[in-house]
C-alpha cells in the first residue's frame, strides 16, 4: 500500500512539474492551428436536437423501439423519452440524419420537429 502510494506521488509530481511552464507548452504558433481545426470541425459537425412533441398512445410501443434503434440508446431511457412528451432526443450530427430520423417517426405517427 505505501509502495503504491509513493508511486502515485512520485508519477504525480513528474507530471505537474513537467508542465508547469505553460508558456513554453502553448505558444501562439501552436494555438493558432488549434483554433482553426476547431472552427472547421464546428462549421461540419453541427448537432441537431430533435423534439419529441407528441406521441399517438396507439403506437407507443412502436415509437419506443423505434428511438431506442435509431438513437442507440436502451430501453429504459427510450421508454421515459416517449412516455413524457414533449422531450428533446439524443442530439445527431447531421440536419440530414435528423430529417431522415424525423421522417421514421412521423411514419409512425409521432409528432416532432428540429429543437435548434
């Protein structure tokens, strides 16, 4: 138990004295890039949040399944989405996934639209 614990200390201390000089760690050449890649990535991967805003009691069961394949969530969470609408969706990374998700839950008769 004190070997682990020295251990733990000694890794510990490397690591904190190895980066504390942040100047050197992140200079303005390596930030730069940094923040473009970001932006990129943000400009693509726009979520999309689809919400659940009615659901026929005739076709609960359907819509239930149907969200926990589509969102790849289980079973219990899919359950609670439906059950208490109106409830936003697990977000998607596409506006083109989230039409295609929309339109397989208006085919079973829930009611949703785009959150954001």
């Amino acid at each position: 138990m004190k070997k682990s614990l020295f251990c733990i200390l000694l890794i510990s201390s490397v690591i904190f004295n190895s980066c504390s000089d942040e100047d050197s760690f992140l200079d303005e050449q390596s930030v730069k890039p940094i923040e473009k890649i970001q932006k990129r990535n943000s400009d693509l991967n726009v979520p999309y949040t689809i919400e659940l805003v009615s659901v026929p009691p005739s076709n609960k069961l359907k819509i239930v399944a149907l969200v926990k394949e589509l969102f790849v969530i289980d079973l219990f969470l899919a359950k609670m989405l439906v059950d208490n609408p109106p409830k936003l969706l697990p977000a998607v990374e596409s506006y083109s996934i989230a039409k295609e998700y929309m339109q397989k839950l208006s085919a079973e008769g829930a009611t949703v639209r785009i959150a954001n």
